[in-house]
C-alpha cells in the first residue's frame, strides 16, 4: 500500500467535542498509512491521550485555546504531535506506572502504546510528540 497521505496539520478550538474530531481525524489519516493495525491502535490511543490532556489541563476553564494536531509519515516511523498554547499546571502529576491513581495515567499509557514519548512544557505551551516505528516491507 502506498501512504495516501504524508503530512496532516489541524488546529481545533480546545474543546470536547473538537477532541473527538481530532481524534477521527487522527483515525482517517491513519488508516492511510502502510501500518499494520495493532500499531495504528496504538498509535490512536496515545493521540487520543495527548488530546484530552490538552483540552481538559492546557487552560483555565473559561479560557478559550486551541490544540494543534501535526503527523507525518517517514520511511520507517509515523509521527504524531500535539501542541497546544496553554500552561502547565504544576499541579498535574502523572501517575507512577503500576499506580491505581484514577488520574494522571495518560501519561503511562502514551508510554506503553508507542515507541517514544516526548514531552515539553514551555512558556508558550506543551508539545507532546508521540513516534511509532513501521515495519520494515521488503
């Protein structure tokens, strides 16, 4: 299968109902993608995650903001980032892995899904970037 698309860009408001539109957006794109579909589930877990922290933790209730979806295709890795403009809440403690806190466990599970994980907190906001690697096909 070749990629039917290699790069996608949205910026959505942060709300609810715009992170279920990314996250079908994620969906479609990925479905696009030579992957197989364990790691094309994963890789929509971890996107999923990164988006409901956005909209829920990145800014004051009454605030309004968005959260900017970027992926892109390579050779040997599908890319995802999720960025948004907010602020960190010091507060926002992910759980410990093996912990049965009932919050905080999007971060261990962005972990577990994919290969890699980075996360940065700046002034200007939070960027997530998520990498799942692709199998090789002779």
């Amino acid at each position: 299968m070749t990629d039917a698309v290699e790069f996608a860009r949205v910026v959505h408001p942060a709300r609810a109902d715009e992170a279920q539109r990314m996250r079908h957006e994620a969906r479609d794109w990925l479905a696009g993608l030579d992957l197989e579909q364990e790691a094309r589930e994963r890789v929509l877990t971890a996107v999923s995650e990164a988006v409901e922290n956005a909209v829920e933790h990145a800014y004051p209730e009454d605030a309004e903001g968005t959260v900017e979806l970027t992926l892109w295709a390579e050779a040997d890795a599908v890319n995802v980032r999720v960025t948004d403009n907010g602020h960190w809440s010091e507060g926002s403690v992910p759980a410990d892995p093996g912990s049965h806190a009932t919050r905080g466990r999007g971060f261990v599970l962005m972990h577990r899904s994919v290969d890699s994980v980075a996360i940065r907190h700046t002034a200007a906001g939070t960027t997530v970037a998520l990498r799942q690697e692709r199998e090789p096909h002779p």
